[in-house]
C-alpha cells in the first residue's frame, strides 16, 4: 500500500497543492501509510532489543545478496559467487563481506542499469555530484519515501519535531514558475530558495515565519550562518528567534562553529543533524559530541582501509555500505566516496564515527560584498546531468565565476542551453556566471576533481 505522501510526492508541485486540502484532514500518520509506520516501531524495537537487531541485519543482508544475484552485475566474473552459500546457509552474511570487492561510484554510474534486480517500473532514475562536478547515476525505488521519512522525522524528534509540524526549508532547487518561496500545504512547509535571501528579502521571510508560527527551520549550515548575521543586523522585531524551538542543519560541514553562532542566535532551539547520502545506503544522527550513529536497520556500514581491512578506532577509513532496504538495486559494499574516523562500535557492533570528509564541502564562491555563497545549489539532481560529462567553477574574481561545461557526446545546443540557464537561475543575485564549453577537464595533480576552481587568494576551499 502506498502512502498518500508517497503517491503525491511524484506530482508536480502544483498539482501535489490541489490534494493539500484534503489530505490534510486525515491524521498524519494515516497520510505516511503503513511502511512509516512499520519502520518508526523497528526504530524504537531497535533501541530496546539488542538480539532482534543483530538478527535482523543479518536477515536482510542475507536477503540483499539473494536480491543482487538476480542483477546481471552481481553474477559476472565470479566475484560475487560467495553470495549463493550465503543464501545456502554455508557462509554467515558478516563472514562474506569481507570476500566481497568494493563497488566504486564509477561502477555504479557505469553500470546502475545491470544492477537492477525488479521491474523498471518500479524504480526511478537519480543521479548526484557532490563536490566533484562527475556525476553519479543509479535507480532509487519509488515508494522509498516513507521509510525514508521515518528516520529523519526520527532523528529530528531530539528537537522537540512531531510528525505533521509545520517548518521551513531553505533550499537551492528551482521553485514553480521561479518563485523567491512556495507554501507546501501537502507537507506542511515553507520552501524558500536560499539564492533569494538578501538584506532586502530577510524582513519578508522573517515575518512570514512569524504568522505562519513556525518554530523549526531545515537547511544548509551556510545558509543560516548569514540569516544569523542578517537578523543580527537587522532593524525590525527578530524576537520571533527565540520561539524557535528546532533548527535542522543539513548537506553540508556542520561544526563547533556552526552550532555555536546558531545557539547563539536561537538560544531555545535544538539542533539537530544527520549525515546521509542521495544513493540512500547510510543515515546516522549526530551526538552532543560530534560523533555519528548509523541506524543499524537502514544500512550495513563498514569503515575500511585501502586494502579492504577494516581500521582501528582512531583510524580514518572510507565508509562503505550496504543496503538493507529490499531495493529493487541493491548497493553490496558500495565505496560512498566518503570518509571518518573511527571513534568505536554500539551495544550491535555498528561503527561510531566522526570527522567526515565528504565529496561535497565547505567551499564557497566569493560574491561581491565578499561573503560566501555555498556550492551546495549546483548539487543538481536527476536528468539535468545527462548532457555533461563534467562541470567545474572557476573564479577569479569575487562576484564572478565562469562555468566550464564538458558536454556528453549525447548532448545537444538545446540540452547545454537549458542546462546553462539552469545553473545561472541557481546564482541569482549571488555571482555574475559566464559558460564555456571545453573538450576536457582534467584532475588536480593529486588525482582529485572538485567542483570549485577556487583562485581568490584566502577563499575558503573544499574541505575534503
């Protein structure tokens, strides 16, 4: 059965409005349907009884590696042939991974297609860059949304967040018909675009906040260090920042300073944050103390070395997954491109970690009063990415930036257009952004490719 949210997330924003109404009448939680709340029961199961957990993982990896046998790339070559005495009962799941090989990003963007082990119907196609400007493509399910739903709300409760609160969202994708915001009365938020937000805007938000009562705020850490400084320098009533109950930072470094600017300027808001990733193969809450804890049930982690070994505590090692969702694209060992250290294990044996190095980091563009703008909107999902091969952001002036385009061979003069307007929609008011189309983009010396040419003397650069 498939959850209203579900069912009305795959309609256009307009479209999804025209439910708002009477969907909301319903009790919120017959809105999520039953996978939501299944999975909120395995949440609270989970922190209580320490054997069903350890049993279940091992339930669901068993059932991961039955699905990926039916996928053609997890039948070549024999690499995954220790998948059938898992399924057989000879070898332990715990015991096969470490014979299992690392799937690389670029394994799966080359072939995502092959590892599709359900009906197509049943999937749909996504893709991510991060920092790098390479994209990634793989399937995702599509009533994914509720369970995914569960554990951020889950994650969220720490700050007082019920299920059906209202809140706002700063975000960088484009709105309908470009709007500066768009109320979404079927998920009960204020979606405000983060490239809109000026000295000249801030009263208009501050105050929609305000009458709408709305006391918890979701968005990118850059984002609200300068509304911080925005409503510190404000000359209208801000007070409404102490109503402010939950503050829900989120896809980028999130650190001492960060939380400390943000107490400070909602001194009666928790904060709450989670790291987790478009591939939907990872999500972990984090502590008072800036260490990670994945949810054992969402996703199998394992921090390993170059070798495959597994690190010490103390040790940085790259986080590698295991999807335990039942997708129709299972992910076996999936090399996430990320990496912590390890700080020790739960009461279940899943790694603690913290200090993430992310392929999608603090760097900014330097806009023309000299403030940051985060690279964060170019992070553009989906069909968009098909006719590049890579992009890249040179800047060498503060305001300006031009934008280096490797086209696919696919790639049309429409295609590149419609993906040029799209990333100067994504600088509004912000940067001054120029095109140019190159045969190639090559590395750093050090083998790296970022998104961010960054060549402004003591701009703030990646921090992976």
């Amino acid at each position: 059965m498939v959850s209203i949210r579900e069912f009305v997330a795959h309609l256009s924003p307009d479209k999804r409005e025209l439910l708002a109404a009477p969907a909301r009448l319903l009790p919120v939680k017959s809105r999520y349907g039953p996978i939501y709340q299944r999975t909120i029961r395995e949440i609270e199961k989970g922190r209580t009884t320490l054997s069903w957990v350890l049993d279940t993982v091992d339930e669901r990896l068993t059932e991961t590696f039955r699905t990926a046998r039916e996928a053609p790339y997890y039948t070549r070559g024999g690499h995954y042939d220790v998948l059938d005495r898992v399924t057989s009962g000879d070898v332990s799941p715990r015991d096969a991974l470490s014979e299992l090989p690392i799937l690389t990003r670029e394994d799966l963007s080359e072939h995502y297609r092959d590892m599709l082990a359900a009906p197509e119907k049943t999937v749909e196609l996504s893709a991510s860059s991060g920092t790098s400007g390479d994209p990634i493509f793989f399937l995702l399910d599509r009533n994914r949304g509720a369970r995914e739903w569960a554990y951020v709300v889950d994650s969220w409760s720490s700050t007082g967040y019920q299920l059906g609160q209202w809140r706002v969202f700063f975000r960088g994708l484009d709105l309908p018909q470009h709007r500066p915001y768009f109320v979404m009365n079927s998920t009960g938020e204020i979606v405000i675009r983060i490239q809109t937000i000026s000295p000249e805007t801030v009263r208009e938000y501050w105050e929609l906040i305000e009458k709408r009562g709305i006391k918890y705020l979701h968005g990118y850490p850059s984002t609200f260090m300068y509304l911080a400084r925005l409503l510190e320098d404000a000359d209208f009533d801000t007070s409404w920042r102490f109503k402010i109950r939950g503050v829900m930072p989120v896809s980028e470094q999130y650190g001492p300073e960060q939380r400390d600017v943000l107490q400070r300027l909602f001194p009666n808001a928790k904060q709450a944050v989670f790291y987790g990733l478009s591939e939907k193969s990872v999500f972990a809450w984090l502590d008072d103390d800036f260490v990670y804890h994945p949810y054992p049930l969402y996703g199998h982690v394992e921090l390993l070395n170059e070798d495959g070994t597994t690190v010490d505590v103390g040790e940085r090692g790259r986080i590698v997954t295991t999807t335990l969702d039942g997708r129709g694209m299972p992910l076996v060992r999936y090399d996430t491109g990320d990496s912590a250290e390890l700080i020790g294990h739960d009461e279940v044996g899943t790694p603690l970690f913290k200090n993430v190095l992310a392929r999608r980091g603090r760097e900014g563009l330097i806009k023309a009063d000299g403030q940051t703008f985060s690279t964060t909107p170019f992070n553009v999902h989906g069909h968009e990415f098909e006719c590049v091969h890579r992009f890249k952001i040179r800047q060498d002036t503060p305001g300006k930036a031009v934008l280096l385009v490797q086209p696919s061979q696919k790639a049309t003069e429409e295609d590149l257009e419609q993906f040029r307007q799209l990333m100067i929609r994504r600088t509004e008011n912000q940067v001054e952004l120029d095109f140019e189309l190159v045969d190639e983009l090559p590395a750093t010396m050090n083998g790296k490719f970022t998104l961010l040419d960054q060549r402004i003397p003591n701009a703030p650069t990646a921090w992976a």
